[in-house]
C-alpha cells in the first residue's frame, strides 16, 4: 500500500494544528516534516520545539527529513522531539553510515536522501542499512517547486536495487509532486509520497488527502 506524507512546510505556521486537524479522519499515517538549518540549504524553516508541540496532539508517524549539517549533533533531541523516522542527506556529514547507526540505536527509522545532483550509485551501499530511502525530485529548501523528470530514473534505479537484493528499504520521494503526477512515481516503485503545496494551499485540506488515497486505490486521477 502506498502511503502519502503530507510536508507541514507548507502549513499557515500561525495555525499549525488548525490545519493538522484537517487532515485527521482520512486514511493517513504520517506527515513529513522538513527541517532546515540555513546552512545545508539556503532557508530556515523550524526545529525540536515545533515537533514536541505537534507531538502529542497528533498521531500520526513523524517522518522527519533533516536538511542540516552534520546531523549526528542533534540525533538525540529529535528522537527526544518525537520523530519516529530521521532522513539524513547523504551531502551533510562525513560519515553518513555513523549517523544512521546513532539513529538505529535510538529505536528510531532511519532514512538516507540525496540532492537531485548526487548520483544513486553513491547512495546504494546505504539501501541495507536504512528503513527508507528519499528521492529529491527538486533541490531541497523550498516547498511549490516544480518537479524534476530525471527524479523518475532515480525510483527506477532504487527500486530495482531494493527488489534484487530483497531489501525491506521503502522508496519515498519528495518534491513537485502533485495530483496529476503522483501515478507516474507510483508506476516507478514509489511506496511513500511527500506532497507539501498541493495538500495544505488547498481549500480543502481533507479532501485533497482523500483524493490522493483514491488515486493510490484506483491508480487513475
Ligand atoms: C523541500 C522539502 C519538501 C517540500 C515539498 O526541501 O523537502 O518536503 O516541502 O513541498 P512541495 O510538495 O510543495 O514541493
Ligand atoms: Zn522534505
């Protein structure tokens, strides 16, 4: 079953749980919450406090993507935040394998991504280590970005990775994506789907979660 990842990112921040409470009574199991340091991207978006706020009164599976350098000096408050999964870039830190073993051994998922540049032969060796996968389909920093084709070989190339080796590593991927593209990343091997713009600008919040289950059901728009 594939599953949707709403990105808060998109949210209006001045009414954060106005707009969670949204998307509850739908079939969703998780948002995604995209934290940025100003450093590894050029914007800054929130840290620890927002999550321990949304923490409780939402319970849903935090899939916490984490565009910062060096990740390993914030593992624990994260974990301590609420995060269930922590997705590193593969371009923040040295040793990235080190980062995942600290995530693991907090109980926590671990998740690697790579930028639309870095190439998918790098990341491999990473897929028997991680719980996930994230396919960048537009340079992290910005939500409402359009989405960059060549994202599509990327899927294709985990996927079939993934199924020789019969890795349990889900394909996730993140960006531009929308209504009227999410079948061709499914067709692909996608099994998770971050959408941020296209869920909260809409009017109608739980609708459009709605929408994308029936499509993920039916496998047409
Ligand atoms: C970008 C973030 C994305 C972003 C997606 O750096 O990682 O999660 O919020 O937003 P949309 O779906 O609008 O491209
Ligand atoms: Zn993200």
């Amino acid at each position: 079953m594939v599953e949707l990842a709403p990105s808060i990112l998109s949210c209006d921040f001045s009414k954060l749980q106005e707009n969670l409470e949204q998307t509850k009574d739908t079939p969703l199991k998780m948002l995604h919450i995209d934290v940025m340091d100003g450093l590894f991207v050029p914007n800054i978006s929130f840290g620890f406090k927002i999550i321990e706020d949304i923490r409780d009164k939402n319970d849903y599976f935090f899939d916490t993507h984490l565009m910062i350098v060096d990740p390993i000096r914030y593992i624990e408050r994260f974990a301590k935040a609420g995060a269930d999964r922590l997705t590193i870039h593969y371009e923040s830190c040295e040793n990235p394998l080190e980062v995942i073993k600290k995530i693991k051994e907090l109980g926590l998922e671990a998740g690697i991504t790579l930028k639309p540049k870095t190439q998918v032969d790098q990341i491999l060796p990473l897929l028997r280590e991680v719980d996930a996968v994230l396919v960048m389909s537009v340079e992290p920093g910005f939500g409402g970005q359009s989405f960059i084709e060549e994202s599509i070989d990327k899927v294709r190339a985990f996927r079939s990775y993934i199924d020789q080796n019969d890795l349990s590593c889900k394909v996730e991927i993140d960006g531009g994506i929308k209504t009227t593209n999410v079948i061709k990343v499914i067709e692909a091997g996608c099994d998770e789907i971050v959408s941020g713009s296209d869920i909260f600008s809409n009017k109608d919040i739980k609708g459009q979660i709605e929408k994308y289950y029936k499509i993920f059901a039916d496998k047409t728009v």
